[in-house]
C-alpha cells in the first residue's frame, strides 16, 4: 500500500505567490502516482471553507486514493475555531472523525492537535505566551484562531481524545498524526529569543508521550516547516512539509518543488 505525505500546503498563500496552480500541479502528481492513500497533514489552505472545498475536491477528482486529513492551525482561522472544525470534520478522511484502519495491520489515528506551550523557552510568563506577541510580532493565530478554551484545554481535549483511540487500538501497527509537533527535538532553536520565543506555539510534548505510551510505529506531522524522515525512540519520523514560497523552498517552480516533496511510503 502506497501511502503519499504532504503537510503545510498553505494553498491561497503559494498560489498567490507563485502564481501557479497548486492544486492542478498536485492533480497532475496524482495522476501520474496514484497512491492509495494521501494523508495532508494540516495547513491546506487559510479558513475551514476553503480548506473544506480543496479536500473535497481532490477527493471526487480520485475517487480511489483514500485522502486523510488533519486539520492545521490555518485552516481553523475563522470567527469560531470549534465551529472551523466541525466544518472540516465533514471532509469524510478527517481523522478527527475517529481512526481509519488501512488493512488488517495497520491504523491511522490523529487530529489536528494545538500546543500548550511545553515547548516553551526559559525567561517568559505563562501569560506572555498566551498573548504571542515578541518585540512587534504576533503570533498569527492569536489574531485569527479563537477557540472557545485556552491553548491549553484545547491541547488536553486533543490529548485525551487521542488516548481514547489509542488505548482502543493499542497492540495494532498505528500510524498517529497530528499537525503540531510531538518531539522537542523537532523543533529549531536558534538562540534568537524573537524566533525560539513561538517554540511555544509549535505543538506539545504530550503528542510525543502518548506516541512512545501506546508504541505507535509512525508519526507524521507539521506545522514547522521544515522536512525531516527518520527514526527516533522507534518512531518512523515524518515531517514532510511543503512549506512557503520562496524563502522554504527547494526549487524554482511549482511542479520541481511538490513533485519533489510528496513522500510516499509502503507499508
Ligand atoms: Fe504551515
Ligand atoms: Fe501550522
């Protein structure tokens, strides 16, 4: 079974950018590919709508491919966050829907997730994180995702959701994903306290616990930006994010850069 992996497509943001069609070059990978499964780990787009309509369409557009899903922090930008969501949860390969099991071995269990500043530098107030704001930078989502808890319940109702799935499928081969990071080791730290500062809006360290608790084989994630395959603490890593135009890309072109970047494993 071919399973093909892309998070951070950030579609609005790179379209306008490249001015290129980033879904017509994705549908041209697909057809050429034609995984069985495509998993989109977070950041399709900005807004649940939008988001929404670019899965459903690649979905009807490969009938056969089986596209998973999970939501990232973009693509909950909206009013409502909760609202944003249960928007999403109507793409029928939203795993936050529940787990898909791919064959007799193997599940797939995620969501989106959300961070609860465990990733946190030293030096700063719990209450300096919560308003995201360095020197004159915001982080974006305190601007454009408003959920009804702090980052912090939101973190523990992903938490504990995903523990309900995993304890029901412990002892199966389990993929997990969610868009946040479950590894501090993922994340970069420069020294720059204006960047190492939003390390604390990068994920959770209790992703990474419940991963080593239930054995799960695979992780696939997002959110940072950069790419990263390999195994760690038994744990096949991926991180495979396309990421923005043009400062996070490899290539010149649209098509360079996605063909390029689409992982595909068998499992
Ligand atoms: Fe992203
Ligand atoms: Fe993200």
């Amino acid at each position: 079974m071919k399973i093909a992996i892309l998070s951070d497509i950030h579609e609005g943001l790179n379209r306008k950018r490249t001015q290129n069609e980033i879904m017509a070059v994705l549908n041209k990978w697909m057809e050429t590919n034609r995984p069985d499964v495509f998993m989109i780990s977070g950041d399709m787009t900005a807004g649940p709508d939008k988001s929404l309509a670019l899965l459903n369409k690649l979905q009807n557009d490969f009938a056969k491919t089986k596209i998973l899903f999970v939501h990232g922090n973009h693509d909950v930008y909206y009013e409502d966050s909760k609202v944003a969501n249960e928007k999403l949860l109507q793409f029928p390969g939203n795993l936050g829907n529940g787990p898909v099991e791919l064959n007799e071995d193997w599940v797939v269990i995620g969501d989106g997730g959300w961070y609860d500043y465990s990733f946190q530098i030293e030096g700063y107030t719990e209450e300096q994180f919560r308003i995201g704001t360095f020197n004159d930078f915001t982080w974006p989502d305190k601007q454009y995702a408003h959920w009804p808890g702090s980052d912090g319940e939101e973190t523990d109702r992903y938490v504990e959701k995903l523990e309900n799935w995993l304890k029901e499928y412990h002892g199966k081969n389990i993929i997990m994903v969610t868009h946040v990071v479950p590894f501090k080791k993922y994340l970069q730290l420069k020294g720059d306290p204006s960047w190492d500062f939003f390390n604390a809006m990068m994920g959770s360290e209790r992703f990474g616990e419940l991963a080593l608790k239930y054995g799960v084989k695979k992780y696939i994630f997002g959110h940072i930006h950069t790419r990263y395959h390999e195994h760690y603490n038994g744990i096949e890593i991926i991180c495979n994010p396309l990421g923005y135009y043009p400062h996070e890309w490899h290539h010149q072109t649209a098509e360079e850069e996605i063909f390029s970047a689409i992982k595909v494993i068998e499992i």
